[in-house]
C-alpha cells in the first residue's frame, strides 16, 4: 500500500511542476485536464502526508515517553501519544477507502426496468409500489426519474415500466437493486386473509451515450405504433412510439413517453445502446463480477434478492442478511439504511479484492 501511495505523491508533484510550465499554462485543454487528475488525488496525499507525519510525532513522543523521568511529564506524553495513535489510525482507514478502485459507471445515469413476475395481478401492482418507493427515493437524493415505457395490468398493476433516473451518482446508490424482489402480503382480492407469495424483476443499468459501441442500422428494425395509456388523445391518433429490435441478439426497447416520435427513437437508440454495452461489459467483467458476488450478490434477475413481507412490516436483504422491521418507511422511498449496508459490502470487498485488508 505505501509504494503504491508514494508513486501517488510522486504524480501529483509531476502534475503541480507542469501546472507551473508556461506551455499547459497555454493550453486549457491539458490544462483542465491535469486539474481534474489532481483533484481526484488531492485528498488522497493530503491524507498520506498527514500519517506520515503523524507517524513521525508518534516516534518523537514514544521516545519522551521511555526517556522522560518526571511521572508528570510522562504521563502527559502517553496521553499525547494516545491521541496521535488514534487519529493516524483513523486516516489510515480513510486512506484505505481512498484507495479502493472506483467503479467508472458510479456517477452515471440510470436505467431502471420493473416486470412483474410470478403472481399476475398482485406481482403487477407490486411492480407499480415498487416504481412508487424508487422514484420517492430519487426524490429525496435529487435525482430526475422520467418515465419512458409502461405497460399497465388490469387492475392498475404494472406488468413492465422502463424509467431513467438522472442525477450525479444516481448508478451508484442504485446498482445493487438488480434481482428478484420478492413481496409476502395479504392481496385486496383476497378474502380468507391468506398471505400471497409473489415476484418482481429489476434491472439497473448504467445509461452510456458517447461510448465506443458501433450499431449498424441493417442490424435494427423500427417499428412505429401509436402509444397507449394516458396521456390524451394526442397518443390515439399518432404514432409517435418507436420500438428498435437489435436482430443480432434480440434485445428490443422501446420509448412511447415523447410527443414526438423523433424524439422517442433518439431516446429509444439510447437505451438500446446502453443494454448493448452493459451486456459486453458484463462479459468482459465476468471475473470480477464473481469475486463480488459473495458480498452483494450478481446482480441477474434471475437470483432473489429481498424479500419484502407486509405482515411483519419486514424487509430482509437476503445478500447480507440486513433486515428491518421498517417497511413501511422503505416502501416510502426510505432506502438509505439498505442502501449503505450495500455499499458497505462493496466496499469491504473491493478493499479485499485489492489486498487492502
């Protein structure tokens, strides 16, 4: 850990005696370029400097302590060294975080997609409570949610919704949602009181734009229909929704939100790309992905991950056997404790995964 945080030092000196040179001071582009990489380490060799020198006064103040004679001073002295043991333990932990590598499609927008699964019209409406505690949640982090797509059930479920999520680390707090949810309640067509079992699927995917993803328009086929659902009758009488199927893998996507239908294939093409890319970079990341999968799971949809259970106003994370008798305030949008437990793993194993602890 320390060569690695010297060869950091070492950068950010580089970095600070070409921010001195007259030829970046001449061009914004390197310019604003090394800022953003200084920044992005700054507080990582404050930190150092800091425990270095921390290190050094805890040397100065254990030899006080062993050649000291006065019961007075010495005792003064282990108190001194006492604190500064305790603080050069505190940054070293800071450090450590530091220094965990970061996930690049943190701080990206979000795709999120809710199916209902098994259980018809109770999984539906769940699908629709569980778009209701994430866009509550978005609320509360200042992220926009826009709905793109649905698909509504009989009974005012939901059986499909596609919604993006904007907002400067909007992947982060939500990547770990992908699974199974499943919901254990009393349905409101139930009569005997019986407590129904039922399933929704979620997928989180980090939006991309400008990536190096090449789609040949021979690949797609564009279909246009007219929007269904509310919204006037302005989506009866025009066919303003796009759906694009990439015919190579058979991904298709769809966008029906916009008015225009220019607008609607732009913003289809878009999530078309972003579930191209996510799939290659699930490919590419496969061994990295099983290290983490011990901690918070794989992400598919396919593998359950929280049980969600109305009686007991019970919700358990089954990825790191977190659970909280506060559903009522989750279903509200008050995702946080779970979200940071999450977090939490992740991070204890990306510090493990990078021989941090």
């Amino acid at each position: 850990m320390f060569g690695q945080l010297d060869e950091v030092v070492a950068r950010f000196n580089e970095i600070d005696a070409a921010l001195a040179t007259s030829e970046i001071a001449s061009d914004p582009t390197q310019m604003t370029a090394l800022m953003r990489e200084r920044t992005s380490i700054e507080d990582t060799v404050t930190s150092y400097l800091r425990f270095v020198a921390l290190g050094e006064e805890a040397d100065a103040t254990r030899q006080m302590v062993q050649d000291e004679r006065d019961p007075e001073m010495k005792a003064m002295a282990r108190e001194e060294l006492d604190a500064l043991t305790t603080e050069r333990s505190a940054i070293e932990a800071h450090i450590k975080e530091l220094l965990i590598p970061k996930d690049p499609r943190d701080n990206s927008n979000v795709v999120l997609e809710i199916r209902a699964g098994t259980g018809g019209e109770e999984a539906a409406l769940f699908a629709r409570d569980l778009l209701r505690m994430y866009s509550r949640f978005a609320d509360n982090k200042k992220f926009k949610i826009e709905q793109v797509s649905s698909n509504e059930a009989a009974q005012g479920g939901l059986k499909e919704v596609v919604c993006v999520i904007t907002g400067l680390g909007a992947y982060s707090q939500l990547k770990h949602e992908s699974g199974t949810h499943r919901v254990q309640r009393i349905p409101t067509t139930e009569s005997q009181g019986r407590v129904h079992t039922s399933a929704v699927t979620v997928a989180v995917l980090p939006e991309v734009e400008d990536v190096d993803l090449e789609i040949n328009t021979s690949d797609l086929r564009i279909d246009t229909y007219r929007a269904s659902g509310a919204g006037g009758q302005h989506v009866n009488r025009t066919d303003s929704a796009v759906r694009i199927t990439h015919l190579p893998t058979g991904v298709v996507v769809q966008c029906q939100d916009e008015r225009s239908q220019h607008k609607n294939r732009d913003r289809a093409m878009s999530l078309l790309r972003t579930k191209l890319y996510d799939e290659q970079h699930r490919q590419a990341k496969s061994a990295h992905d099983a290290d983490r999968r011990a901690q918070v799971g794989s992400g598919d949809r396919s593998e359950r991950i929280r049980t969600y259970n109305f009686p007991q106003n019970r919700v358990t994370d089954h990825r790191i056997n977190l659970t909280l008798h506060a559903l009522d305030a989750v279903m509200e949008g008050g995702l946080d404790p779970v979200v940071e437990a999450l977090l939490a793993a992740e991070r204890t194993a990306r510090m493990a995964t990078a021989g941090l602890v």
